[in-house]
C-alpha cells in the first residue's frame, strides 16, 4: 500500500527507513489479524501499526530526523515550458514553504502531512497518529494558522 509507505516517510524521514518500517509493519499486522476487530475500518487500523513502527524506528535511531515534505508543482501552463523568471519564483515559493513547514513542532507537521500530502481522512490521520479526532482538527487549524503567520 502506497500511503503505507508515504505514512512511514512522513515519521522517519528516510526512504530506507520508510520501506522498511511499512514492511514490517505488514508483517506485524498479518501476526496480529485475529485480533483485529470484525466490522471496524482496516485501513485506519493498518496505518496505526504503520505510524507505531515508524516511530518505533525513528527513535531506536537516536536521531530526530527533519522531515523534508515536498510541495507539488502544478501544470497551470498547458505543458509550455515556464518562463525564467516563472521557474524562480516557483522555486523560491517552494522553497519558503518548505522552511515555514519544516519550522512547525512535529506534531503538527505530521498532522498537516497526513491530512494534505498524503490525503487522509480525519479519522484515519488520528488513527495513524494516534490521537483523538478533535487533536487532529486542533493540530491542523494550529498549524495552518503558524503557515498564515509565516506569509504575512
């Protein structure tokens, strides 16, 4: 699974470290399918394992990785190559955003991380990290409001 693996990215901020996190959280998961609960959501339940060997693997490691979120470009000129300057301020808006969200405390990176970049719903993004579904709609609108402030 695709969002397994950018899951344990986010966390570890390593791609080795993701790829092998994921893995083992599959195997995790498969060891403990019987007690997975009938008639519950599997998806949430898969990242919460995910998420919890993530971090499991970034802290063994003794480091505290910065987690280098990319922003995506968009194709607003038809597939026409941008004009000099369009590709600087491109990269310099990128470049700014990228600080602004690397300057957040981590809680709320992951939180902004996993509801925007990787696209989950609320319910799974507080599954994935482990936290109650209001944490999640704080940290978001928390950390939305930092990013605001680092425009203004």
């Amino acid at each position: 699974m695709e969002t397994s693996f950018r899951l344990a990215y986010v966390i570890t901020g390593s791609a080795a470290e993701a790829e092998d996190a994921a893995q083992e959280a599959f195997l995790k998961a498969w060891r403990a399918l019987g007690r997975f609960r009938a008639g519950e959501p599997f998806r949430p339940w898969l990242l919460r394992i995910v998420a919890n060997e993530a971090r499991n693997r970034r802290r063994s490691m003794g480091r505290r990785a910065a987690l280098t979120l990319r922003a995506e470009r968009e194709d607003v000129s038809g597939g026409a190559a941008p004009s000099p300057e369009t590709a600087v301020l491109a990269a310099e808006e990128r470049t700014r955003l990228l600080a602004a969200l690397e300057a957040l405390p981590d809680d709320a990176r992951l939180a902004l991380a996993c509801r925007y970049l990787l696209e989950l719903d609320e319910m799974e993004t507080a599954a994935a990290l482990g936290v109650r579904r209001g944490t999640v709609k704080s940290r978001v609108s928390r950390a939305l409001d930092r990013l605001r402030e680092s425009y203004d």
